[in-house]
C-alpha cells in the first residue's frame, strides 16, 4: 500500500495487534502488499470489535469461575421441570443467583421459562 492510501486510518494501536495476533492475522503493517485502505481498515474494525466483545465478557463474568456457571446448570437442570429451559436462560438464572439475588426472583424467573417453553 502506498502511504496516501492511509492517510486517512487511524494508527494501529498495541491493542489491536495483540488482537489480530489473538486471531491469527499475525502481526500487522500498513505496509501489507496484499491488503487495500478498505481491507486494512475492516481488519482493524474487526479486531477492535473482537477486543470489544472480549472486554465486555470479562466484565460481564468477573470473578465468576466456569466451574461455578457449570455447577449452576446441572443444579438447575437436576429438576425435571426445568430440562425443557435453554441453556442461556439456565445461564442468566445462574449468573443472577451467583451474583446475589434472592431466592424469591429466581424462583419467578424459573417459573417464567418453565413456562416460556411450553
């Protein structure tokens, strides 16, 4: 690429190679002989949204082990009434119980999906 083809992207930060390294694209130059303004940029869209998502998810579990997400589940799942559930609904009951809500609400939201799948 040419350095005029740039002259409107933004630099590549540390954080965007170490996510396109965590995504296999290596690590990344400007100078790429195979890769246009707009493919360099989308590449960059594309990392930055990975980071995003990634960020988000460390927020979102923080502190919470997979360990306790998965002794969750099958706890919830050990009742038969609660089989027909999805899983990402068992999982938002857990992550609420985890997190501290009373018994009484999740006890309303199993009731809710119990029925939700009906």
């Amino acid at each position: 690429m040419q350095s005029d083809e740039l002259s409107g992207l933004d630099g590549f930060t540390a954080a965007d190679n170490r996510a396109s390294e965590y995504i296999g694209l290596g690590s990344m130059s400007k100078d790429m002989p195979d890769c246009s303004a707009a493919c360099y940029q989308k590449m960059i869209e594309y990392g930055r949204n990975l980071v995003e998502t990634i960020q988000r998810d460390v927020k979102e579990y923080n502190g919470i082990t997979a360990g306790q997400i998965v002794e969750g589940i099958s706890r919830i799942y050990s009742d038969y009434r609660n089989l027909q559930i999805n899983i990402i609904d068992t999982e938002t009951v857990v992550m609420e119980e985890i997190r501290g809500s009373k018994a009484e609400l999740i006890q309303r939201r199993l009731e809710y999906f119990r029925k939700a799948t009906r």
